[in-house]
C-alpha cells in the first residue's frame, strides 16, 4: 500500500521512472548484438534423414536420390555424396 500513497503524492517521480525505463529498454535493444546466422567457414551443408524401418536401398531410391538432386538443380554445387551410417 506504501507505493500507491507514495504514487499519489508524487506522480512525476512514477512518470520519470516509466520514461527512463522506457529509455533505458530502447537503447539497449538498439545496441544489443544479435547474431541469427552466425558466420560459418567451412563451405559444407550437411542434411540427415533419418526413417526407421526402411533398408538402405529404399532410402536411396526414395529420399535421397531425389532430395540430392532438388538440391543441386540450379545451384553452384562442386559435389555430393550420401553414405549409410
């Protein structure tokens, strides 16, 4: 109860601290450094299917045959491979 008495009787005292709180957010977002896509050195892209019940086989001519070449169609890539680990 103390703080709503003490609201009442100075409310530019509650105002200036909403503002500077206000400030004090804004400049901080503003200066904060944000990295979504953090820079990577090795050219490589690595993609992993995982379906448990399928025989290499199927995997091959059902997922990765066609997803290795919608990936490379129109693209720069110097090379692809795919293993069963």
């Amino acid at each position: 109860m103390w703080i709503v008495r003490l609201a009442l009787r100075r409310p530019y005292t509650f105002v200036v601290m909403a503002v500077l709180i206000l400030v004090m957010g804004v400049v901080s977002i503003e200066t904060m450094s944000t990295d979504i896509f953090p820079s990577i050195d090795i050219p490589v892209v690595s993609v992993v299917w995982s379906y448990s019940g399928t025989s290499p086989d199927e995997m091959e001519k059902r997922f990765t045959t066609i997803s290795e070449r919608a990936m490379t169609t129109g693209s720069t890539t110097s090379s692809t491979s795919s293993r069963n680990p």
